[in-house]
C-alpha cells in the first residue's frame, strides 16, 4: 500500500498528491494503481499534481508508465493542476510527457475524461451493430 | 565572489534526496530567486541527488549562497566515491542511461543550470558543481 489514497468516483479513480514524494512512494503509487483499475474496472485515472513544487524525471517516468499502463488496461489517464513554474522547468528538462493527457483542473479533467470514455463507448456500439 | 553561508547534508536515502529539494528551495528562497528559477535548481538538485544515491552509492552535498557584486546565486556541489563514470561526454547525452531512469538527469540538470561541472575518476567517485544566478 501507497500513503498516497485513491478514490473512486463512479467509474474513475482519482489520486491527490499532497506530499513531496521519494522515490519508493511514486513507485507504490504506480503499483497501487495498476491494482485498482483492474480490482475496480475503472475507465478513467485522474492525478491531481497541484500540490507538487516540482516534477522531475523521476515523477515524470511516473507519470508516463501510469499512462501507458491504464492505456493497457482500457482506462485513460489524465493529469491535472500542473503548476506554470513545474511546466517550464519540465520542459527544459527535457521530459515532454508525450504520452500523457494534461488538463488544467480537476474539472476540466473529469470532462476529458469522459468525453473520451463516451466517445469510445459509442464507437464500440457502432462497430457491433 | 563571496561564499555567504554553507552548509553539508548526507546523501544515502531517497529520503534524503527529498530533504535535499526542501533545503535547497530554502536557499534559493533565501538568495531571492523568481519561482520558476526556484523551481529549475531544485529540480536539477533532485536529479543530481538521485544520482549520487543510486549510482554513486551515496555521499554529500555542500549548498552553498553566493554573492557577486550585486548578484545571488547558489552552487550545490554533490560527492561521492563510488564507482566513477567512465565516460562524461556519453552520460551528460540525452537518453543515455546505465540504469533504468529516462537518461536525462545529467544532462537535464546542466540544461536547468547556468554553470555546471563534472569531474570523475573511475574507481575514485564523481563531483558535480552546479550554479543557478538570480
């Protein structure tokens, strides 16, 4: 187990992340997360970064195998509340987070999140008509 | 240049690392930098920590404040005396790594930095000196 709850909103999965994290915990993090779409058939993951002061390689490699994972597992990852600072230094950093869908508030990430899952829902209703 | 203050922390934990960000942001806070430049040595400490704990197999940092005439900055020089890089040119590339991380620690921290140095000797550990000016 993370230190680090996640809740579950209907049909996704949302994480906060309030402390300055080490290393070992953004690795349970993703292990804990991993469990949980599949333990909760979940569709969506929202990550909240809010709280982080910086994100580095690291978090970024994090955040990216959390992505790809959920991807994996028919669920779609979204982070929110990347700070501006956070986001200038990433980039000079080097780390794009290509993989990763962005948006700029949990709000607006519930939103993407579901348009997404609808969208896809539709599609597969399409196709078995 | 002046050296205001100094001072030593250990580096052997990933615990560690992250005492490492919050004492540097402290200083950095302390020499007046804007938040994004905050932001860039703290990051760069971050990836530069971890190195030194995964690859290095631990040792020290040295956080220091300078002042040049009119300007503030910090310098954070990391030590260990473990294994060495053999090859600097080939670490500090984009993409390289000897480990499992996205090889962009070195050469991410020199990006974040305005001065930055590696001195390495196999066998006999490695020394970054890196610098970010207000």
């Amino acid at each position: 187990m993370s230190e680090i709850p996640i809740l579950k909103i209907g049909d996704c999965l949302l994480v906060s992340i309030q402390v300055d994290m080490h290393d070992r915990l953004a690795m349970a993090l993703q292990d804990d997360l991993t469990q949980r779409i599949v333990a909760d058939r979940a569709r969506g993951v929202m990550i909240d970064i809010s709280a982080l002061e910086i994100v580095d390689s690291f978090i970024g490699r994090m955040l990216n195998n959390i992505a790809a994972m959920s991807r994996v597992l028919d669920a779609v990852t979204v982070v929110v509340g990347m700070r501006p600072a956070v986001a200038i230094t990433l980039v000079e950093l080097g780390l794009a987070l290509t993989g990763v869908r962005t948006a700029l508030n949990v709000d607006k990430g519930l939103a993407m999140i579901r348009s997404i899952i609808d969208n896809a829902e539709r599609a597969d209703a399409h196709r078995d008509r | 240049m002046l050296i205001e203050t100094g001072e030593t922390m250990p580096l052997r934990t990933s615990d560690d690392v992250v005492r490492v960000r919050q004492a540097v942001r402290l200083r950095a806070v302390g020499a007046g930098f804007s938040l994004v430049d905050q932001t860039k040595i703290v990051t760069a400490a971050s990836e530069i920590a971890r190195n030194t704990v995964d690859y290095g197999g631990g040792g020290v940092l040295r956080i220091e404040v300078l002042r040049d005439g009119r300007r503030q900055g910090v310098r954070l020089t990391f030590t260990d005396q473990g294994p060495g890089i053999p090859d600097i040119a080939l670490a500090l590339k984009d993409g390289y790594t000897s480990g499992g991380g996205l090889g962009l620690g070195l050469s991410g921290a020199k990006r974040l930095s305005n001065e930055f140095a590696i001195t390495s000797a196999p066998g006999h550990g490695t020394t970054v000196t890196l610098a970010r000016w207000k």
